[in-house]
C-alpha cells in the first residue's frame, strides 16, 4: 500500500512519465488559472449585452460572440469556472462520504458490513437522473424562498449550482466507498492493524491513524478521477436544461446554447467547437492524470 511517505517520490515518477503527462499537468493548470483569472483579466465589456450578435472569431472576439453579443471567451471561462468549482467540491463530498462509509463497512464486517454494502447496492439500482431531477425539482424552489427569507437574494440566483454539487457528491461517493472497503478488508487482517488492537488502541485512531493513511494513494487517484465524472453529469444536465440555468453558464449550457445555433441556414460553428474543444480537452487531461497517478501509485509498479 502506498504510505504519506512515499508521495514526494511518486510526484517525481509521475513527472517522469512522458510529455503526455506534462502537457496534461499544463492543460489542467492553464485551463484553471484562466477560470480563476480570465474573465477579471478581460474587459468589462466582455461581458455586457452588445449589438455585435453573432459575430464571427476576430482579433477583437477571439472566440466570437453569441446571440446577445457577449464575447464568447469571457463566457467559456466562466463556464469553466462554473463547472470545475461543481466538479471539485461534488468530487469533494463524495471523497468525505465513501471514504467514511467504505472505512466503517469494511472494518466491522459481519452483518454490519453486509447491510451497509446492501444499502449502497440499492442506491446502485435507482437510475442517478431520476435522483438529480428528483433533488432539483424538490428543493430548488424551498432554497431559493429559504435564501430570500435569510436576507442573501444576490445568493439566489446560485441555488440550483448548490444543489447540483450536493447530489453529484451524493451519488459519486457509491464507488468511491466500495473501493475503500475493500482495501479495508485486505488491510485489517495486517499485521500492524492486529498490533494496534493488541495494544489497546481504540478504534478510532486504528481507522484514522493506520488505515486511512495508507489508503490515501488508492483514494487520491479516485479523486482524481471523480472530478472529470462529476464535470461530464453537470454537462449533461445543463445541456438537457436541467442543470445551470441563465445568467449563469456552464460548459454544459454553452453547448446547449450551440447546438441551437446550429442549422442548414446559417452555421455559428464557434459558439460549439469552442466550449466543445475546452471541457473535452480538460477531461481528457484529467483521465490521463488519473491514469498516471494510478500507476505510480501502485506499490506493484516498479520504478
């Protein structure tokens, strides 16, 4: 199993691996910072209402503009800052929740163990739209009148992105606590998880002090993992119109708003290929970063 220890080395090997690792750390990095930084970088009237509707990519808009001629680049980076923040903090609560659930399963065992694997292969079962809908439709509206009531309206406008991060990290967490507990599994029979029992050591700090620790590789490279998947369900979501609605934009609601733009007539390419080539490129950066940290991660591997 990989130890805290080992990571500064691991970050070294993963380095070490190729340009396609390279570019992916470059990728995540430039995409990131320009979310972060871009649309304060560019000028106010990026994104203000112009008459310079559809306008096609030129030194002024480089990524052109849309139907009420706000520049597109200003609008694909708040996308993506939109959708990395949902996918980090949904990757987040199903980091905390299976990583919790799969610690607990798999060091009880028994009946314990079968019921709470049992309950986790019933929510496996429920179509994961039906639950989004289900969560959105319920308590959209409850949050909204609970935000005016608070004296926060400016939060309004947010709830639906609130809600969104919150059941995408309640159903990622399925698998993340699976994987958990079956490293548990194999690691509690170890000889220095029987030591700690044999001196007493509450089970708390076994859980926290010994296996949790040398399950941070197996659980990072999840992580890593998750985000991509929560950033593609959002996407999904918002392009069916379910997900981020107006003023805000996710990349999923840009190509929404794209693929309505597009017919035999007249075709406004940029206003898909743009948030297209952005989040598939993001993704694919952070599939391949996955990929690597599993590999370095794996104690099999030799380096």
């Amino acid at each position: 199993m990989t130890k805290p220890s080992d990571f500064p080395n691991a970050w070294q090997r993963l380095w070490a691996r190729g340009n396609t690792v390279r570019v992916s750390l470059a990728v995540v990095a430039l995409v990131a910072l320009a979310a972060v930084f871009g649309p304060m970088l560019l000028p106010p009237s990026a994104a203000e209402v112009s008459a310079a509707q559809f306008a096609a990519p030129s030194w002024a808009h480089p990524f052109g503009t849309d139907l009420h001629g706000q520049d597109m680049l200003y609008r694909v980076l708040s996308g993506a800052r939109v959708s990395l923040a949902v996918g980090i903090a949904g990757a987040l609560i199903a980091f905390f929740i299976g990583t919790a659930y799969g610690l607990v399963s798999g060091y009880a065992g028994g009946k314990t163990d079968g019921a709470m694997m049992r309950f986790v292969e019933i929510l496996y079962a429920v179509p994961r739209l039906i639950i989004l809908l289900i969560a959105i439709n319920a308590f959209d509206a409850r949050m909204k009148t609970w935000l005016l009531d608070a004296g926060v309206p400016g939060l309004v406008n947010y709830s639906r992105i609130v809600i969104l991060v919150l059941s995408l990290g309640l159903i990622e967490w399925l698998t993340m606590a699976r994987i958990v507990r079956g490293q548990v599994l194999a690691l509690k029979s170890r000889q220095f998880v029987l030591a700690a029992r044999s001196l007493g050591q509450s089970h708390w700090k076994i859980l926290t002090r010994h296996l949790l620790p040398n399950l941070l590789g197996v659980v990072i490279v999840y992580l890593t993992l998750t985000v991509p998947a929560v950033i593609l369900d959002e996407s999904f979501l918002s392009f069916l119109g379910l997900g981020i609605q107006a003023p805000q934009a996710s990349w999923g609601s840009l190509l929404a708003d794209g693929a309505q733009a597009i017919n035999p007539v007249k075709s406004y390419w940029w206003l898909l290929v743009f948030p297209a080539v952005t989040m598939s490129a993001t993704l694919l950066a952070l599939n391949f970063l996955g990929d690597a940290l599993r590999d370095v991660l794996d104690p099999r591997e030799k380096h």
